[in-house]
C-alpha cells in the first residue's frame, strides 16, 4: 500500500539590475527633477512667440492691396484698354491707304503730275531733233518729222511702261500692307485678349492666396499659441523619454510551490505504529478490585 503527502512553500525575491549602477542612476534621476521646473518657456523662446504673435496681427494691413489686386486680375488687369486705340489705329491706317490699295486704274495719265513730266519730256525731245534738223537747214523735212516720231516714241514709252507698273506695284503693295496691318492688329488684340483671359485665371487663383493672407494673422496666432503649448511639453517628453525607463528598472516577484511526496508500505506502517505506540500507557497497568 501507499500514500502520499503534500506540502506549500510560498517564495518572494527582489530583482534590482541596475543596482550596481545605483549611484550614477541615481544622480541622473536627480538632474532630470532638476530640470522639471525649465520644462517651461524660456525668455528667448516667449519673446520669439511673442514676435510671431506680432508679426501677425501686421499682416492685416496688405488686405486691401491683395483684395484690390486680385478684383483687377479679375476685371482682365487692363489687359485690353489699349484694344480701342489699336482698333482706331488700324482703322486710320485703312483710310489713309484704301484709296491706293483699291484702286483698279493703273492708267499712266491719270496718275497726277504724269502729264506734266510727260509733257516736258516731249518738248525736251521735240526741241533737240528739231533744233539739229534746223542747224541742217532741213526742218519740217520728212526726215525730221520721222527723227521726231522715233526720238518721242523712243523717249516717252519706256517712262509710260514704267509709270503704269509703278501704278501697279503701288496698288499691290497698299493691299498688301493692309493685309498685314489687319493680321497684326487682329494678332495684337487677340493676344490682349489671351492676356485677359490669363489675368483672369490669375485673379481666380489669387483669391486662394489672398484669403490665405487675410488668415495669415490669425494662423500665425494659432502657430505661436501651439509653440507656446507645444514646447514644455516637448521638453517634458524628452525628459520623460530619460526617466521613465530607468524607473522601470528592477522588481519585486513572488510566487507559490506545492510538492507531492510519495510513500512507500513500510514508511507507512512505522508511521501507523509510532502512532499507536504513542497511545499505550508507560507503566503497569492496573485493573479495579484487587490491591
């Protein structure tokens, strides 16, 4: 037969790693409470807000430049004021030039001051045959009346073959012109009016940035309060970021243990009779009745 015992034993132990290093923890937790109390804003660092702070409220004061900017980026920014004046331009270009540049009549003789030129050619001719002829003493001969006619003609039709293409280069070159007047007029108020457009698209993103600076004061108000809030707090991290691990160092653990034993018959029956033993009297034992 057999049996068995069971016992507890509850066991707690401290463990300190860092205990070697006590001394050098210990004064570096001592300069971190040191530096608890300059967590919060220094004089450099107030007065640094202070002038965000400043600087600010005298944003508000280029409003109404950046609101009347972007209006006139909207209105085109005179992109086209000049277009009538360009128009008017043109349009008295095209009259002082349209009688030229319209005109079918290349005819040499109605072209002024051709008649007269024209005129005083063939007197200059007329008098030079005539005169030689005359120092030959056979003016009025046919032979002279012959020397006139070829001495006008030789004289006077290349100066009317040239007279009627200048009258055509002339008209050509007036309706050319007046073609490329009106390209660039037409060019130059188109681009005015692309710059418009440009202005426009300009203005529209403009009012991003002009509410931007309307909320420049405000947003600067906002950073700094934020700095002003934000900084001990980074301070207070950066120490907490020391301290907080080198507390959580060492501890305390505890703990329970049970055990079984296991007995054997013969462990258990000197049990049984030491039990018993310890039951029977030391001493005779008497019985009532005899003495």
């Amino acid at each position: 037969m057999g049996g068995t015992s069971k016992s507890e034993t509850t066991q707690q132990s401290t463990t300190a790693p860092w205990q070697p290093a006590q001394g050098a923890l210990t004064g570096i937790l001592g300069q971190l409470n040191n530096y608890l109390p300059q967590t919060g804003l220094n004089g450099a660092q107030t007065n640094a807000i202070n002038t965000i702070d400043q600087n600010g409220a005298n944003v508000g004061q280029y409003a109404p430049a950046v609101n009347a900017y972007t209006t006139n980026l909207l209105n085109g920014g005179g992109a086209t004021d000049q277009a009538g004046n360009i128009n008017s331009a043109y349009q008295q270009y095209v009259s002082q030039t349209n009688p030229l540049a319209s005109n079918t009549n290349y005819n040499p003789y109605d072209t002024p001051g051709f008649k007269d030129a024209l005129n005083t050619l063939t007197s200059d001719i007329t008098n030079q045959v005539n005169g030689s002829f005359a120092a030959a003493g056979r003016d009025f001969s046919g032979s002279n009346s012959q020397a006139l006619g070829r001495g006008l003609t030789q004289g006077l039709a290349p100066t009317i073959v040239a007279q009627y293409n200048q009258n055509v280069q002339n008209q050509q070159g007036a309706a050319g012109n007046l073609y490329s007047a009106g390209n660039t007029t037409g060019g130059i108020l188109s681009a005015l009016q692309q710059q418009k457009l440009a202005n426009q698209g300009a203005g529209v993103g403009a009012i991003s940035a002009g509410q931007d600076a309307l909320n420049s004061g405000a947003n600067n108000t906002l950073a700094a309060e934020a700095q002003r809030l934000g900084t001990p707090l980074q301070n207070l991290g950066l120490l907490a970021n020391i301290g907080i691990p080198i507390a959580g160092l060492g501890g305390t653990s505890s703990g329970t243990s049970n055990t079984t034993n296991q007995m054997s018959g013969a462990q258990q029956f000197a049990t049984i009779m030491g039990g018993i033993g310890s039951l029977i009297p030391k001493g005779p034992i008497s019985f009532g009745g005899g003495s």
